[in-house]
C-alpha cells in the first residue's frame, strides 16, 4: 500500500479507509455515514502542490489524517507539522483556538 498510485486508488473508496483504521487503531471507527474522505489540494508559499492523502472524520468528530511515505525524505517532522496546520486551519472558529486533542496523524512508512 505504499506505492501512491494503489494507496490513492484504494483510499478512494470509503469502506477501505474505515478497515484501514480499523486494523491500525486495532478498534472499530464509527466514521460518519457515509464516511467523510477528502483529498485536500493547497498550495505553499514556493507554489508547491500539497495534498492529504486520507482525511476522515467519525461521529464522534476525531479527525484521522492518513499517509503513505515509500521513502524516507527526511522531511517527516516538517511535514507532520505542515499537515497539523492544514488540518488546524478547517477547524478553526472564528476568533477561537481549534481542538487539536482529536486528531490522529498517522504515516505509512516501510523504513525506520
């Protein structure tokens, strides 16, 4: 599943990211029916192209962010903390703090 084409293909369909969750959280997932699964384009300041590989929310408003890495680039913190902001950014209130306690990053990665 770390090949992007097969992970994209395969995140497509919302049931196969509920059993994702579910063999990585080793417990059922109540995502919204019908799950909520989104690929989220963004633009950085140098005009490169980002996108949330998997972004899912469940009935009890967690927010699971899922991506696949084949190769270690050395830029997993950076990007972790780019993606918090990303996600930080839609759940912002207006004038308020967003709730970051319910949000899991996980990153699929086939290196240490």
């Amino acid at each position: 599943m770390l090949d992007k084409f097969l992970f994209d293909e395969a995140m497509d369909d919302p049931e196969n990211v509920k059993t994702m969750l579910d063999i990585i959280l080793s417990k059922k997932t109540n995502l919204k029916h019908p799950p909520q699964t989104e690929k989220e384009q963004r633009t950085s300041t140098d005009n490169r192209q980002i996108r949330l590989d998997v972004y899912a929310m469940d009935e009890d408003d967690v927010i699971y962010e899922v991506e696949a890495q084949k190769e270690n680039t050395h830029n997993l913190l950076k990007r972790s903390r780019l993606y918090q902001g990303i996600i930080d950014s839609k759940l912002l209130p207006p004038g308020g703090i967003p709730r970051t306690d319910r949000t899991f990053e996980i990153y699929g990665t086939q290196y240490r």
